[in-house]
C-alpha cells in the first residue's frame, strides 16, 4: 500500500519554519519593556469562582503576599457556589480592605465564565462612576483588570513585572505564561506541564514579536479602557465577553485586535494552575476548547477586514484560528511514518526528494514528523522549573508525542458536538490544595 503524504509535509513544514523562524526573531530583539515611566495602574485581580472550596483559601492567602509598587485588589466572584466558597472568600473580605466578594445567585448565575467576566466588569465601571473608595479615585484607563482562575497561583511580583507593558497605550492585554503546579504529580500532569511550558510559550513568545500573542483564561491583563471599547452591552449585546463563549479568553482577544488594540505576552512571568491528573476530565475540558476554537472561526472576515491593523498581524492570527484543522493532519502524519518506518506501508514523501529513497528517506520523514516535538521539549528545558534529566528527554518526547494524539480525538469530538448542536460550558474539576499558612491581611493603601 503506497501512501503520498508531501502536501501533508509541505504544509507542516511551512508551519514549523514559520512559528521557528518568528521564535530565532524573538530571541535577537526581545520586546519586554525594560523600566516604566508613567505611574503603575491599579490592578484588580478578578477570581472567578464556582464551587471552589478545595483551592480558593491558598489562592487568596497567594494574592495577599503580591508584591507591587502600586495598587492591587482582589475581587471575588462566587458564581452561586453550594459549597463553602462563598464563607472561605467573605472571610478574607472582613479581615483585607484589598479583598471584596461579590455573590451571584440563580437563575442568573451558573451560566459560564463570560457571565462572570461581563458581571465583575459592569461593577467595576460603577463603581468608577459612583467614586467608590475601593477603586482608589482611578479612572477607567488607569485599571487592568487581571483574570486568574481559583486555582491559579502568581508568581510575587507578577504584577510588578507586567505593569511597564501598559505604558504602552495601544497595549490592550498582556497574557504572561502558565506553568503546572502539580506536574509531579503524574505523567499526564508532566504532558500538561510540556504543553504550556513547552508548546505554548514557544508559539507566544514568537507571535508576541508581531503582537498577536493570544489570551489564556488564567494570568491575563486587560485594560479597563479596551474592554469599554468593545462592550457590546450598550446595543443590547453580551458585552466585552460573548455570551456561550466556550473559549472566551481567545474570543476576547480577538475582538481587542479587530477593535485595533494590541495584545502581548509576558514571558518574564508565570501563573501556576492545577493540572488534571486523570483522562476524562482532560479530554472533557480539551473538547471544549477545540469547540470554541471553531466558534471564533467568525472572527476571521472581520479579521481580514480590519483594515487598520497589521497585514502581519492579521495574516498570524487568521493562520492561528486555522491551524486547529492540522491536528488531525499532523496525527495522521506521524501514524502513516512511523508504519512507513517500520514497512508497513510504502510512503511516498517529494517534501523529502533530496533525501536517497528507501530506508534513508523513511528515517527523514519519521525525523520531519517528530521535528515539532523536538522543538517543543528544548523550549519546554529551557523554561520549566522542573527539567528532565538529558536521558529522559528522549522517552519524554515519546510519551509527548503519543499524548498528543489526545488532540486528535478531542478535535473529532468537537465536530461532532459542532454537528449536534451541543454547546455545553462544564467547569473543570479542581483537586483539594495543600493547607495555606495563612499571614496577617495588609490594609488596603486609600
């Protein structure tokens, strides 16, 4: 059986050259700012948070520990939570000026993060335009409103670290790294940990070069001021988050750049989430993001519309939006090689015609298939805080790239979700936390 994958070849190789080519740019002319002139914006620190009891007591006792010259507050979104949520976040409001807790009941709450989002950002606009103390007499372009998951643990002076991208001001959002805090825990917690630290911050860091680094839902930095500029709420609409949104932080994103903003990534920082540690919540949580990865398929006419924005910009981002369909080409690249390796099948592959046939182009097409994760585990070296030793790199790889077949079955779930009309928000499932040692609350600077 003789099957020809060089189109296939032709397309990941463009690919990886590019994303690789981007990356070497990023590394000569780095673009984090290196001092900052204007004063420090107040940051509001928003914590989504829906039946969170077993993390939220650690990341509050985190957030209270943050480092900043300027200004921060934490607000606490319990999303009509029925466990103990709720008490956990209310207590730390009573004892920290810096530390509100706003509840959500039903029907209205429950009904996914964009809510969440759209609820928090309308009271902080009221409480800029009633002069509420808590927001320190700020106006709505002197906030970034920073989103981080219950689970999610900053690193101390994060926010000290992220301020100097907002002196910019056509700088809208900056998305600083994900790290896993438990990716000790098990293997597939390491694979998650691969993912962010490896995959992600490669193809942020390159992409950062022209300004069209993508926003995660934890560890994200929005100004106050770009989230007013695409509030839809005014014309009846969701507001700056699209209700249903099953991937709300790259919807978001999206709307910023069309909307001529600019988003960034900080790779001088990083936010640690909890990995999941077993399949059927992964595979329930990777479905939805495939899923709203084809929902923001309709941003891409606007995107090739939007006139004022960068011709490279809008080319990356469009590419990006895309580049989910080669999934399932890339998993099926790597199948069909490695049975060509082996003489299962015979491949033909012209991408490699400099290459002598038989087993030597075998070997380089297996080579060409594998050159992605290569990438990813030398990014992922660099950057992880817990690096594998050089002879586990090797095995490492293996188990990244069988991993990765993962996404190949998520993505064909997804289409058949998109098929059967099922657009369904499910909250990922959190693991109990280790016990804070709780410090005495700093009152809040007025």
């Amino acid at each position: 059986m003789t099957i020809d994958i060089t189109i296939v070849s032709w397309v990941i190789g463009a690919i990886v050259m590019y994303y690789g080519l981007l990356f070497l740019a990023s590394l000569v002319r780095p673009r984090q700012p290196r001092s900052r002139s204007a004063a420090p914006p107040l940051m509001v620190l928003l914590i989504p948070a829906r039946n969170e009891e077993l993390v939220l007591e650690g990341t509050l006792s985190a957030m209270s520990r943050l480092r900043y010259s300027g200004d921060y507050r934490v607000l606490v979104v319990d999303d009509a939570s029925e466990d103990a949520t709720g008490e956990i976040a209310a207590r730390w409001a009573a004892t920290d000026a810096r530390i509100r807790l706003s509840r959500r009941v039903l029907p209205e709450a429950a009904q996914g993060k964009s809510e969440v989002l759209n609820h928090c950002y309308r009271l902080l606009e009221r409480w800029i335009a009633e002069g509420d103390p808590w927001m320190g007499g700020r106006r709505r372009d002197e906030v970034v409103l920073v989103i981080v998951d219950a689970d999610g643990r900053l690193e101390k002076d994060a926010l000290e670290k992220v301020a100097p991208f907002f002196d910019d001001a056509r700088v809208g959002s900056v998305q600083i790294g994900v790290r896993i805090a438990n990716a000790r825990d098990n293997l597939l917690a390491r694979m998650q940990d691969i993912e962010f630290v490896g995959f992600s911050c490669l193809v942020q860091i390159a992409r950062d070069w022209i300004g069209s680094s993508g926003l995660g839902g934890n560890g994200q930095f929005t100004r106050l001021a770009a989230l007013a500029s695409i509030d839809r709420g005014a014309a009846g609409g969701d507001g700056p988050w699209s209700r249903g949104a099953l991937t709300e932080d790259l919807d978001l994103g999206l709307w910023l750049v069309r909307a001529g903003w600019r988003t960034r990534f900080c790779y001088a920082t990083f936010v640690a989430q909890q990995g999941l540690t077993e399949w059927k919540p992964l595979i329930r949580q990777r479905t939805r993001w495939i899923q709203g990865h084809y929902q923001c398929w309709r941003h891409i006419g606007g995107l090739a519309a939007a006139g004022r924005v960068r011709l490279a910009t809008r080319f990356d981002l469009i590419l990006y939006l895309v580049l989910v369909v080669t999934v399932l080409l890339v998993s099926a690249t790597m199948g069909v090689a490695l049975l060509g390796a082996v003489g299962v099948v015979d491949v033909v592959n012209d991408f490699l015609v400099f290459v002598p046939y038989g087993i030597p182009r075998r070997l380089a097409s297996v080579a060409l298939s594998l050159l992605p994760v290569v990438v990813f585990m030398g990014t992922y070296q660099v950057n992880s805080r817990h690096p594998f030793r050089w002879w586990e790199v090797p095995a490492a790889g293996v188990a990244f790239t069988a991993y990765s077949y993962a996404w190949l079955w998520v993505s064909l779930k997804a289409i058949v979700n998109i098929a059967r009309g099922r657009n369904t928000w499910v909250k990922t499932p959190r693991v109990a936390a280790a016990p804070p040692q709780r410090e005495v609350a700093v009152p809040a600077r007025r």
